[in-house]
C-alpha cells in the first residue's frame, strides 16, 4: 500500500513543481504588466497588484510603428506556415508512398538540418540576401522561416501519411480517382492533427525568431515584434513596466493558439514521431 501510495504521489509531486516553474515567469509578466511603477521598483516584491493601471499597455500600443510591426509579423508568420505545410504536403506524401533512390538519405538531411543551428549560418544567410539587394524587405524572411520549420514539418507528416493504409487510397483509384484526387479526398482529410501540430510549431518558431530579422531588417518599419520587446528604454533605463506589458501583449497570440491546438497539437507530434 505504501509503494502504491508513493507511486501515485511522486509523479503528481513532480508534474506540479514543474507546473509551478514553467508557469511563475509567465504569471510574473502578466503582473508586472499591471503595476504601477512603484510596485515594480519595489524592494519588496509585490505579489498581487493592489491598484491595477493599463498604462503599461497604452505605452507599448502607441509605441512608434507598433501596427506597422503587427503587420509584418503576421504576414511573415502566416505566409512561412503556409508555405512550409504546401511544400510538406507533397514531399512527405513521396517519401511515405513512393520509393525512389536516395529517399533514406534525404530523410536523413532533413533530421540534420533540423539539429544545426541557424544562427551559425546568419552571416552567410546575410551575405546572400545583401548580394541580391533585398535587405529590408519580408520576402527572405518568409523564405527562410520557411526552410527553418520545413524539415520537422516533413518528417511529421511523412509518418501520418504512412500510417494511413494503401488500400483506402488504392479503393480511390479503383472508382476512378487520379493520385492526387485520392490523396485530396482520402489521405489529406486524416492530416489533420499532423496539419495542426505542424502549424503550431512553424507559427511560434517565425513568430518568435529574433537574429535573423536583426540582421537582415535594419530599418524601423521592416521589422517584427520580437525587435519591438528591445525598445522599451528611458533616460533612466529600462521601462520595465511597458517592456512587460509588450510581452504579455506579444506572447497571447501564441497562448490562445496554443490552448485551442494543445490536445490535437500535442497528439499529432506524437503520433507523427512513431508512425511510418
């Protein structure tokens, strides 16, 4: 009973002193957030805001090019995930279905390219876009979001399309469908958790990407959110109040997406991890 009792509780143990170390910083920004300045400058810490203000708020919407920079961020975001699931579609569909020479090899390049690092490759990322004359624009950074989630989206949805059976795709044919009908009315329909888990992670690695827009995007208004964070400084320092406030306010989008997608999002990176 005892060793029962203890298995039943370590775990729980565990899970909560987790729960309480990822989500303590989190719940420090959000309050923060809501201070005044006095309580953020306080020597003694201030748990719960006694006098709430939304001042914070109202300095990091009315900062300069701030709507501007919501613009960019989204159309970056939304056009690399896009892209990232169109390219995925048919190349993880080719590695699950067909056999050709080289597939293991390429499968191999896309778990690699998944390990390396990018910022090693800033430099020549920038030497590259700087020789095409295309520095301040958003055009290389879709591209380049969408080759940095492009190897983890394949190779999740490779293992969901080879975990759907032939025969379902083959009966298709048989009634008359071509490849690509039967992949449209069969095989995509039964996508969609790999679909969501995929664009759940391509949406907060573009949404949160940093170096890469530092370097490349100099001026003001080609820039994306995560530059906006660094922005919040006075004569006398950092405005940490308005610095916590865009935090909050930059970190919701991936909170809501995350708490509508989690279930679904966190089975299929799973299931597309095991599969095929």
């Amino acid at each position: 009973m005892r060793r029962s009792l203890l298995g039943r509780i370590w775990p729980n143990a565990t899970a909560l002193v987790l729960f309480a170390a990822f989500a303590f910083p989190v719940y420090w920004m959000f309050n923060t957030a809501f201070k005044p300045n006095g309580q953020i400058i306080s020597e003694d810490p201030v748990w719960f805001p006694t006098s709430p203000t939304f001042e914070h708020f109202s300095t990091a919407v009315n900062a300069e090019n701030f709507w501007t920079l919501v613009r960019n961020s989204v159309t970056v975001t939304v056009l690399a995930v896009g892209l990232s699931l169109l390219v995925a579609l048919f190349a993880s569909f080719a590695l699950a279905r067909m056999r050709f020479k080289g597939r293991k090899g390429i499968l191999l390049t896309f778990m690699v390219a998944q390990m390396a690092p990018w910022e090693v490759m800033v430099i020549a990322i920038y030497m590259i876009v700087r020789d095409a004359e295309m520095l301040n624009s958003l055009v290389p950074l879709t591209l380049f979001y969408t080759v940095m989630v492009l190897p983890l989206t394949i190779i999740t949805l490779r293992g969901y399309v080879a975990a759907v059976p032939k025969d379902l795709e083959e009966s298709a044919m048989v009634d008359g469908c071509t490849r690509l009908q039967a992949f449209r009315r069969v095989i995509f329909p039964l996508l969609a958790p790999g679909l969501m888990a995929t664009s759940l992670f391509g949406f907060i690695t573009a949404w949160n990407e940093f170096p890469l827009v530092l370097i490349l995007n100099k001026d003001d208004e080609a820039q994306t959110l995560p530059l906006w964070l660094s922005k919040f400084q006075t004569a006398f320092g950092d405005d940490w109040g308005a610095t916590m406030a865009a935090a909050s306010l930059f970190a919701v989008p991936i909170l809501l997406l995350f708490l509508y997608l989690q279930r679904k999002a966190v089975a299929g990176l799973a299931s597309g991890a095991v599969k095929g």
